[in-house]
C-alpha cells in the first residue's frame, strides 16, 4: 500500500479497528472492504488510482489484519455495523461502496439497514446464502485444548500457539461462511441504492446463477461479467477492475440496463 494520509485505529463497538485514509479531501469518498481472512491491503492495486481523484478509505474488518475480535460473535451484520460505526468516527458522510467477497456481503447488509450512507455499492462475488457457493464449508469441532497440547508440551512454543490461533481463527470464519449471510429476496428488494453485483467468469466460488439471482432480486441493479477472471478479480485484473469501477461512478444513477465489462450478461447464468 502507498503511505496513508491518515492511519490508525478507532476503537468501537468493543474492538479497536485499523483504518486508513488515502487521498484526503479530494472528491467524493470510497470505501473499500475486504474479502475474509484478508486486510486492507488487498486493495494495494487500486487505492493509489482511486485516490488521485477520491478520498479512499480503507479498513480491517473485526477480528482481521491489525483489528481485534472483541468478545463478541462474528457476523456479517456485527462487522457491518462497525464499518458504520467507523464512518461516523470518522466524520464521513454518504460514500461508494467497494466490496470483494465477505466485503460485498457487509456493503449488501450496510445497503439493507443503512442506505442513506451509500452512493452506490460495488459487489463483487457476495452470496446471499450459504447455497450460494458452489461448496459449503464444513464446520470443524473446536479441538479440546485451543491454547494448549494435552500434555502442556507446546505451552512455551511461540510457532505452536501461532499455529493454534490461525486454526481457530480459521474455524470462526468456516462457520461464518457455512451458516451465514441469510438475506431474503425481501432482504434484496429493499435496496434503492444503485447498486452493481460483479461476479468474474470463472469463480470457483461463487455460482453464477447466484450472482445473476442477487441482481435480479435488487430492483434497478445491474450485473457485471468480469471476463478472464476469478474470485480475486481485484488482483488478477487490477486494470479492468478499476474500468468497472470508475465506469460504474460515472454512470447515471437511474440507469438500471444490467451491463457487462467484456461478456454478454446472459454469461453470468450458464
């Protein structure tokens, strides 16, 4: 990532959360969120474009990158409601949401309950459903010991209890993915904000039918084909990620024809 103009954290709604900002004070703002597992920094390809004409800001989701978990259980809502909690922090007003993967479910849900603080949502690759993926991850049972080997032989070993952490940590998100998000067609239809739902042509994980389901459902959206990529479209195709993007920006709002970036839109549904 470039230098920030701004970077720290913010502590809310019982975590601390990192953030930074990036082009502060030119044009209108864009938030960009992340996919799980991940930070901020995935965004290293597009902030430095996006910033020469708009405030970026960039953040770690709870329990991700530099920002701490708190006591409370992980949901798309809880880290939805953080997200409008740091905007508040921060003094930001309406913005354009950026969202990958779990970052587009948490626009989707910041789109549902609270849409007077988005201009537009970008949503590349969210599912609705757990059926969205083309495969539901299995939920493991938390091991007997999450700090410890049974015979306390590990207690002094610094790799050991990284390792124990990352496995938990990575427990927490396969049972986030395998139960959550559960938006209805209802959910969906309550969206005014202009939306995009963006899907590559060859996601492995998200099923296309599902894509093309979620625009349908959200009135006005339109639908994205991103043509030779994948899940991470944002680090395969940094190029054409930013076209849509800046493309999207640029259209009038009211136009609500579904378009593509380089397929026919009937692709996204095979």
């Amino acid at each position: 990532m470039p230098p920030a103009d701004e970077s720290g954290f913010a502590d809310i709604r019982g975590i601390s959360m990192f953030y930074s900002l990036y082009g502060k004070g030119r044009g209108s703002p864009i938030l960009m969120i992340h996919g799980g597992l991940a930070s901020g920094d995935v965004w290293s390809f597009e902030v430095p474009t996006l910033a020469k004409t708009h405030e970026v800001i960039v953040a770690d989701s709870r329990g991700q990158g530099r920002s701490t978990h708190g006591l409370a259980g992980l949901t798309y809502h809880r880290m939805a409601e953080d997200y409008v909690a740091l905007l508040a922090r921060l003094g930001v007003g309406k913005v354009t949401l950026v969202g990958w993967s779990d970052g587009a479910i948490i626009g989707l849900d910041i789109a549902i309950h609270h849409p007077k603080l988005l201009a537009r949502l970008f949503a590349q690759a969210p599912n609705v459903t757990p059926d969205g993926l083309t495969s539901i991850p299995e939920i493991d049972p938390p091991p007997l010991s999450d700090s410890l080997s049974l015979d306390g032989s590990d207690m002094s070993d610094p790799e050991a209890r990284a390792k124990r952490k990352q496995r938990a940590r990575e427990r927490v998100f396969r049972r986030l993915w395998a139960t959550e998000p559960n938006y209805s067609d209802a959910d969906l239809a309550r969206i005014r904000v202009p939306t995009e739902i963006v899907i590559g042509d060859h996601d492995p994980v998200i099923r296309p039918e599902h894509a093309a389901h979620i625009a349908e459902a959200i009135p006005g959206a339109k639908l994205v084909v991103l043509k030779g990529v994948g899940h991470p479209a944002h680090s395969q195709d940094p190029k054409q990620y930013l076209r849509a993007i800046e493309a999207f920006m640029a259209a009038p709002s009211a136009d609500a024809e579904t378009e593509t970036a380089g397929l026919p839109a009937q692709g996204a549904a095979r």
